[in-house]
C-alpha cells in the first residue's frame, strides 16, 4: 500500500502543476481505473492535503474524469500483459517526466508528509471558527445537534450564537430559553455568555434563562460553574459551582443565593407546562412572557406574591387569567402593549 501511497502523492503534486500535459492527464486516468487500490490510496492522500487546504490550486475538474481512456489508448500506452501503472512509469512513457527528476529523489510520501505538516499548521493556527446562529420565533420551539455532539434545545423567542473552534466550545444566549446537554470533552470547555453571567462545564446538563433583569441557571445533571460577567472595577467576579438540582440567578447587583430546583421545575417548559412552586409573581411573568402577544406585568404591591401550581402553555392567555384568579388580582388592559395585573377594586 505504501508503493501506491508513493504513486497517488506523486500524482496529487504532478496534477497541481500548471505544466501537466494532456498525456499524463490520460495516463492519471489510466492508473485510477487500474485498480480499487490505486483509487482508494489517491482519495487518502486527497483527503489529506484536501483537509489541510493544499488542494486549492489543483484541477478538482480532472481528479476523476467522466470518461476512460480507450481500449485502443490503453493497448497502444502500455503493453497488455502489465497490470496497472504507476506515475512514474505511465507518465515516463508518454513524456518523458519520471517521479526522481521532479522530487529530487527520496519517498514521495515523505515530501508530501513534509508539505502537508507545513500548510497544516499555518491552516491551524489561522483555522477560522465555525460560527451559526439557531433562533426560534414566537410559540415555537426547536432541538439542534451541534457538531461535538451536544444538543440544546431552543424555548420560544429564543437565540442562540455557536461559535467552535479546536480549542473551546463557545456559545452565547442572546435571549430566551435553552436546554444544554453538552458532551464530554475535558480538553475543550463549553461555555455560555447570557446577560449578567457566564457559565463553563465540560459535560453536563443545565437550564438557562435570560430575563431583561437577570439571569437564572438550573442544573440537572453533572457540575456547572456560574460567574458574573461583568462586575464593578478592581473587584473579583463573583462564581458559584452548581451541582445536579441547585439554581442560581445572576443579574447587576451580583449572585443570588442558591436555591433548590428539580428537573420538573427546570424543564417544565419542554413538555409544554409552567411549574411553579413558591415562585414570586414577577419571576412567573417573566417565564409567561416568552409566549403571550403581550406582556404581562405585576403591579409593584402584589410582584413578591407567591404561586405554586402547574400550568398549559397550549393557550398562554388563559393562562395568565388562571393565575390572576388564583392570586385574587384583576387584569388592567387599558395599555395595548402591556397587560398589568394589580389587586383587585372593592
């Protein structure tokens, strides 16, 4: 194999010459459809050089011509009891050209080894990172497999930037709501920017919430480290390290403390419900205002009232009604673009 791993490199450097004729063109095609071996040693070498970006100037357009040579060009360009030959041999008999003359000796897998490393490591150390972006609209949801292998999945209104590279796993919330089962890779970090925090893991399963006034990470399985992202000059951020069924919230005026959630409470959402459990009414609103068409708010004499109860999101008004009537409040509609639920008038 290593004979024909010789041939298919001579044949990837001869095929990126501006100087190769016609002939060897034909005797390249020659050698290809000479045996599965000589086509399999050519896609491992292209594969190579392909991957490290040393085949930009090679005439993709003839590595695999349509059609093959004759059986009148094959009899006339090699005697008909040899079996397929290589570069050297082939090209030497139509042009002259002969793998020594142009290698300068030596093996032609070693100086194809040698070019590749070399555009190898400048293609590595100016390797672009692989950016996407995942959104959701209004009402609906989404799963994504990112390429490492881990899954997230998107709640309504959401937004989500993927930025990989070879050393880290960078991801940022732009807004909304995710579900991050992240794959194992100790040597590469996954880390999320969301609002007011920041948080790094290298294989777990966690929840995030970015609200207008804070941040909320739910943990359900394995450990993730939370910290502020930005904090007052000259002094530490704050960080916290959750473990399975803690929580956490971040916003400007630092860390909360920690606080025990459940995987129900935490992924709620995923099967279409709101779970609450003595959750103040301005954190219940800012969960129900991802899905209604107009925001919900508390007036400020009832927001730290709490509720427990579990509630549908298939009609998110009625929801919000249902729950004005469990805390005994009225529904103020005067405003078109906001909902404010205050107590009620005796």
């Amino acid at each position: 194999m290593d004979d024909r791993l010789d041939q298919a490199c001579a044949w990837i450097a001869r095929l990126r010459s501006d100087a190769i004729s016609d002939a060897e063109r034909r005797a390249f095609a020659a050698w290809m459809s000479g045996s599965a071996a000589n086509r399999e040693a050519f896609d491992e070498m292209t594969e190579l050089w392909g991957d490290l970006g040393a085949l930009s100037h090679m005439p993709l357009d003839d590595l695999y011509p349509e059609s093959v040579p004759s059986s009148s060009h094959r009899a006339t360009s090699q005697p008909a009891s040899n079996t397929a030959a290589g570069p050297a041999d082939t090209a030497a008999a139509s042009t002259g050209w002969n793998l020594p003359q142009w290698l300068m000796g030596g093996s032609a897998v070693a100086a194809c080894l040698a070019v590749a490393l070399w555009v190898g490591n400048e293609w590595l150390q100016k390797a672009p990172v692989q950016q996407q972006i995942y959104a959701t609209a209004v009402g609906e949801t989404r799963t994504v497999s990112l390429a490492d292998g881990s899954q997230v999945q998107l709640n309504t209104n959401s937004e989500l930037i993927v930025n990989f590279s070879r050393d880290e796993r960078r991801t940022q919330l732009l807004r909304g709501e995710a579900y991050f089962d992240v794959a194992r890779q100790t040597s590469r970090p996954f880390t999320v920017a969301a609002g007011e925090a920041n948080i790094r893991v290298l294989g777990t399963q966690f929840n995030i919430e970015r609200n207008p006034d804070n941040t909320r990470v739910s943990v359900t399985g394995g450990t993730v480290a939370v910290s502020e992202a930005r904090t007052a000059s000259g002094l530490q951020p704050e960080s916290v390290k959750l473990t399975r069924n803690q929580k956490v919230s971040v916003s400007n005026s630092g860390l909360s403390e920690v606080a025990r959630t459940s995987a129900d409470e935490a992924l709620d959402w995923t099967r279409g419900q709101l779970v609450f459990d003595h959750t103040p009414l301005d954190e219940v609103l800012e969960e129900l205002n991802r899905y209604l068409k107009v925001p919900a708010a508390a007036a400020p004499n009832v927001g730290d009232q709490t509720l427990s109860g579990t509630f549908e999101l298939t009609d998110p008004e009625s929801t919000l009604a249902a729950i004005a009537a469990a805390l005994d409040l009225s529904q103020d509609q005067s405003d078109p673009n906001l909902t404010l639920l205050s107590p009620k008038r005796n």
